[in-house]
C-alpha cells in the first residue's frame, strides 16, 4: 500500500513538474512577443487587441478564446497579465513605463508612474498576477475575483485616462458627469452589439469592460 501511495505521489509531482515547465516555456515565449508588440503600438494597446494579436501569426501564442464565459477566458487573462507585470518589472530598470489596465497597455520611454502601481511599491493586482499558483481557479473564485475586483475590494481605482477611454468606448466625448448615465449608454450598447443583432462577442468583452472601469471610477 505504501509502495502505492509512493508511486501515485511520484506520478502526480512528473506531470506538476512537467506542466509548470510548459508553463513557464510558454511565459518566456510571451515575455519576447508581447514587449515586441508594444513596442510595435506606441499609443498602446488594449488587452482584446493584445490578445488577438498574439493570436495571430507569427506569434500563433493564444489559441481560441471564448470571450463570453469568464472561466474560459481567465486562464489566458492571467497569464497575459502575469507577463505584464513581470515584464514591468523588468523594463522599469531602464526607466520605463508599463501602463497595465484591460483597455490600455502603453509602454513608455523616460515616464514618471503616476498613482499605484510603481514595482517597488506595495501593489496587490501585481502580487497576484505574479502568484502563479493563481493561474486555475475554480469557476465561483474566479466570479468571486471579478465582483471584488470591481467592487473596489482589491483597492484598484481607474486613472483619468483610463476612465476617458472607458467613456470613449461607450460613446461619450469625456467622462459623463454621472454613473446612470453610463448605465443607460452601455444597455443601449450592448443591445445594438449583442451577436443576435449581427454584432460580435469580442464587441460585448470591449464594452463590459469600459462599463467596469467606469463603475470604480465612480464607486463612492
């Protein structure tokens, strides 16, 4: 019995080991193709485009995402951003800046980080994106995440330029003055883009997200 316990354990840490060495083959792969892409997009990038980019040839580094189910979509938003913040990290030594949020990812040369988010600050989105053993989570935690995350739980406050683009994404020409505003603006947007209607999942992604950056921004 023992012998068996012994062998199922030695059989169970082969394939962990095995699958955190795809895993990390994987994030240096990523480390290459998405500092490649920013510096491809020096207005920045939003985390859709990113995805989808990588997506594509010649990278060919994300396979098909579903977009509609957060389950599916988490394991690829983590690792994505897992490779963001250590590549933060990385390019901070030489002075610059990675700008991290779903709707843009702008690297900038010489930039003084405004608000949270300096790497030798405290900053828990970057302690959890770095904690690998984040990468699978069961369905409810992962929805659990996402509440917190937005509720204003994990302390995450969108900056201005954020919560302009998040505006722009819904149509406004800045920041509207009141969050039932934005409650309005985004029913009537998701109804004309929703895939019934000839529009597209990836469209739906874009505007929950603004919808969520404008939401903090406008927690009290």
């Amino acid at each position: 019995m023992n012998q068996f316990h012994t062998a199922t354990n030695g059989s169970r840490a082969l394939e962990t080991d095995a699958r955190d060495e795809k895993l990390n083959f994987q994030i240096q792969h990523l480390l290459v193709a998405v500092e490649h892409v920013l510096r491809q997009n020096p207005a920045g990038i939003n985390e859709l485009g990113l995805i989808k980019t990588l997506q594509r040839p010649p990278w060919e580094l994300i396979g098909k995402v579903n977009f509609g189910e957060p389950d599916k979509l988490y394991p690829v938003h983590f690792l994505l951003f897992h490779v963001l913040y250590r590549l933060r990290d990385q390019l901070a030594i030489g002075g610059e800046t990675l700008t991290i949020s779903p709707l843009v990812i702008r690297l900038r040369k010489n930039a003084v980080v405004a608000g949270s988010g300096v790497p030798d600050q405290v900053d828990e989105l970057r302690n959890f994106y770095l904690d690998l053993s984040k990468y699978e989570m069961p369905e409810e935690s992962i929805n659990r995440m996402m509440d917190d995350f937005w509720a204003g739980r994990s302390g995450y406050r969108p900056e201005v330029t954020e919560a302009r683009e998040a505006a722009a994404t819904l149509g406004f020409e800045s920041v509207p003055p009141g969050f039932d505003e934005v409650k309005q603006r985004f029913r009537r947007a998701v109804m004309h883009a929703h895939p019934d209607r000839g529009g597209e999942t990836e469209t739906i992604q874009d505007l929950n997200q603004a919808f969520a950056v404008l939401k903090a921004h406008f927690r009290t």
